[in-house]
C-alpha cells in the first residue's frame, strides 16, 4: 500500500521525505545546544524491503564549514520514521522504529568515521 502511493493518507514516501528535510534544517529548535546551520545539502532516501516489510532510511546532510551535521542527519531520518508511522499506525499497529545510527561522517575534528557492520 505504501509502496504504491495508495494510502488514504497520501504518498507516504514522499510525505516522509519532506518531514525528514524539514526536521534537519529546524534540528536547532528541537534539540538544545544545536545551532542553527548553514545546510547546503539535505537528502532523505527511503527504501522499500518487501521481503521484511521494513523500510531503510538514510539521511545525508552537508555542509560548508568546520561543525559536524550528523544531529541534523539523525534528526531527518529520525522524524522520516515517526511520519510513516504517524501516517501508518491506523492500520498496522505494531510498526517497530529500529536502529537510529550515524553510519558515516567525514570532516570535522573527529576526522572520518565509518560504522562496523552489524
């Protein structure tokens, strides 16, 4: 149903997407200690996983300076996975949100960080 873009509610992909983009660039307003920041990038990517039910996403956040983004990638995929299941939640009841991780970060301080495979 969600695949398709036939949910009563809408496209959930795309709704997810935009929600995701949203949460990253207002990342400062929701989590104290964060600034505001120049973002020159923000992207959502959703992936259907028939076999599991499951759905993967991954955000991608850049930008031109010397800061980190990974709270404004975590952020954007995080408010991604709460709109499916703000969207889905009336008609399946046990949607699980599983597994919020950095993956990747480059630049900065702490240089380049690639997660180990779990």
């Amino acid at each position: 149903m969600i695949v398709e873009g036939k949910h009563h509610k809408g496209d959930v992909f795309a709704t997810a997407r935009i929600a995701g983009i949203q949460a990253a660039k207002r990342t400062w307003e929701l989590i104290p200690l964060c600034h505001p920041l120049l973002l020159s990038k923000v992207e959502v990517n959703l992936e259907p996983l028939l076999e599991t039910n499951q759905v993967r996403i991954q955000s991608l956040c850049k930008l031109t300076g010397k800061t980190g983004v990974e709270m404004e990638a975590l952020t954007a995929a995080s408010v991604a996975a709460l709109t499916i299941y703000d969207m889905c939640k009336a008609v399946q009841k046990d949607i699980v949100i599983e597994k919020v991780r950095l993956l990747e970060k480059s630049g900065g301080k702490s240089g380049h960080f690639i997660a180990e495979e779990k």
